[in-house]
C-alpha cells in the first residue's frame, strides 16, 4: 500500500513546458481540423505572420520615414516586412513582448503610409474639383470669344481630367493595400494577446481589424473573402474565451488542490484516488477549452501534457505517454517546430521513456533509440531559444 516512490522526480505540480503562456502564431495556423484560431498569413513557415497585400505600394506611396542603411533595433527599421519579419523570428521562439513591440513598430509605419496616401489621395480630388470648375467654367462662358480656346494654359481638356482620373483610382487602390496591412498588423497583434492569455485585448485587437476590413478596405464576409472571415471567426472565439474563462480557472485551481494533496498521502491507493479526481477535473477543464478556442489549441496542449503527469503519478504510463505524445503534436502544429515550449514537451516525454521506458516502448522498439530520438528532437528548439549556455540545453547532454 505505501508507495514513497510513486512521484519518481516528475513533477506534477510544475508546467512541464515552463512557465510561458500558449498560443499559437502561424503562417497559415488555423488549427484547421476544428477551429480558425491563432492565424497569421503567410506561407514562409508555420509561425511567420502576414506580410502580404501591398507588396507594390512603395512604387506609388511618398514614404514618411526614410529607411536607415544600419537599424540597430526594431524601434530603427523603417521597412514593413523587415519588421513583420523579425516580429516573425521572435514569436516562433517564444518571445512574445519582443514580437508585440515589433508589430508596434510596424503599425506606426503601417499608419504613416496611411496618411502619406491619403495626403497625396486628396491633393488628386482637389485637383479634380478644380478641374471641373474650370471646365464648368469654359462651358457656362456666353462671351462673344471663343468660349473653348484649348490652346490657354487656363483650360482644362478631357484628357488632364481622365488622367486626374486615372490617378485618383490608383490612389483609392493603394490606400485599400495599406488599410489591409493595417488590419493585418492588428490581426498579429490579436495573436499575441491571444498566446499572452489575454482574451479580452485579442478580442480587442481582433475587432479593430475586422473594423478596418469593413469601414476602410469595404472587404466582407459575405463576399468570400476568407481574411475577413477568419478575422470573424477570431472575434467570436474570443467572446467565447472570455465567457468561460473563469470557470476555466476554477476547474484548473480545484485540479491542482486536489492534486497538493497527494503530498500528504502514503498510501498509494489514496492518491491514485486524488489524481484520478484532479485528471477528471482537468478534463471538465480540457473540453470548455475546446468549445472555446478548439480542442488544438495550445492552451489544450497544456492541460494534456497536466494529466498526462498526474496519469505517470498514477503509474498509468500509457496513457501518460499518449495524452503528452498529442499535447507535443499540437504544439508543433500550432507554434512551430523551433518554440521552446515544443521543446520542453519533448524533454518531459523523453524523461518519462527514459524513466519507465521498458513498460511503454512498444514490442521490437529500443528503449534507448526512443529516448535519445525524443531528447535529439528536444535540443533544436530549446537551442534555438535559450542558447548553448541553459540548464534545460546542458540536461540533454548529460
């Protein structure tokens, strides 16, 4: 009955994937099987945002920052797509303020190519309603001279006013591109707020840009356009986050006072007992999360990869292994391959083979081979984030 070594150095009370907040950020993350969360747009990699839709807008827009030769921050870079870039490499490791300050940055240059075309949109309409005046003029002259002389400097022809034309529908289209940049900017920001936990501003952020698709770049739903759609859709789980976010919480303190318990507990029938009543409360926990924000959502990662520690207290090691072997999957689906949280994942799964592999590794499969290939996949991505000098990268060498 008394069992003083169930715990086996796991720590069920700690994140298994630390202390940072989840979300997910990608180059097309819409976590597509149940949900549209979390969506950046563009293809360059699964956690690159977008940085589309007014690639040609420089030709035609009178730039208000000029652009430095040697930026030594983000707060210095002038060029939009450097900055979504770099807000880009930030968000896959897992540095969410810094991301948030470059998409900031981005904004402010995003908004001065705004007024920069709207600027040059009016000085075209004034130019038009000058021209019409003059030409109203010309036509209302009764005047015994020739009422038309189209040879005057002071007259205006057809073709100044087709060109004047020309050039205020140019404008009108390039003031849509940069609008369309502002909202997805916005939509960035709103991913951030969403993997910071903090639904009310990315709920925020998310109807900020569905404001600009619809009152500036007249972009609709109704019409197709998936951007707005997604955009909609992000507006609506996030109304459904905030809704269930404090029974959510509720569930998740009741689990891990339940769970405190077991310190106190020799006997190991007790606190399979307890554990078993935390896992039951998480997973009230886990299928809110998923009618809120979809059942592969990272912050559902989190709570698997829980239970899945409070399942190895109970010495159930499969099904330890399976509930973390899903949260690492939808960690790698959703943040990308080089996020630290993908890697602390796989430390915790690599440890658990390494401690209790010969009951789990499957019939013919090396335990080791399995151990080192899971602790292998786990050095990249904790590397690439905490550098080659961290507690975490020197564990996988010992």
């Amino acid at each position: 009955e008394n069992d003083e070594n169930a715990q086996d150095d796991i720590d069920i009370h700690g994140s298994a994937v630390g202390n940072n907040n989840f979300g997910a950020a990608n180059g097309k993350t819409s976590f597509e099987n149940d949900h549209e969360g979390l969506r950046h747009d563009d293809d360059k990699r699964n956690t690159t945002p977008k940085q589309n839709h007014c690639q040609d807008a420089s030709s035609i827009i009178t730039p208000l920052f000029q652009q430095p030769k040697t930026p030594l921050n983000v707060q210095d870079e002038t060029d939009i797509d450097r900055i979504l870039e770099m807000a880009s490499d930030h968000l896959s490791l897992g540095q969410n303020e810094l991301a948030l300050q470059a998409y900031r940055r981005a904004m402010k240059c995003a908004f001065a190519d705004v007024i920069s075309v709207k600027r040059q949109l009016m000085e075209v309409k004034k130019l038009q309603k000058r021209q019409q005046k003059q030409q109203q003029r010309q036509r209302d002259d009764v005047r015994g001279i020739d009422p038309s002389p189209v040879n005057s400097p002071s007259s205006t022809s057809t073709s100044d006013m087709e060109l004047t034309k020309q050039q205020e529908q140019r404008f009108e289209l390039t003031l849509l591109q940069v609008a369309s940049r502002v909202a997805d900017i916005h939509n960035n920001m709103g991913v951030v707020h969403e993997m910071n936990r903090s639904f009310q501003k990315a709920q925020a952020s998310y109807q900020d840009a569905l404001d600009v698709y619809h009152n500036t770049c007249r972009r609709f739903e109704e019409e197709g356009d998936s951007d707005v759609e997604r955009t909609n859709r992000n507006v609506a789980r996030m109304i459904s986050a905030c809704r269930s976010e404090q029974e959510r919480k509720s569930l998740h303190d009741r689990a891990a006072k339940i769970a405190k318990r077991v310190e106190y507990e020799k006997h190991f029938a007790t606190r399979k007992n307890l554990l078993n009543d935390a896992v039951a409360t998480l997973q009230m926990a886990l299928e809110l999360e998923g009618d809120a924000l979809g059942h592969s959502h990272p912050l559902a990662a989190s709570t698997l990869i829980q239970m899945g520690k409070y399942h190895y207290e109970m010495r159930e090691f499969d099904s330890a292994v399976m509930e973390i072997h899903k949260a690492v999957q939808i960690l790698r689906n959703a943040l990308g391959g080089n996020h630290p949280q993908v890697g602390r994942a796989l430390l915790l799964l690599a440890s658990v083979y390494e401690r209790q592999g010969p009951k789990i590794t499957p019939h013919g499969t090396s335990k080791d081979d399995v151990e080192l290939e899971l602790y292998v996949d786990a050095l990249e991505p904790l590397k690439a984030t905490l550098g080659n000098v961290h507690d975490d990268v020197g564990f996988l060498y010992v």
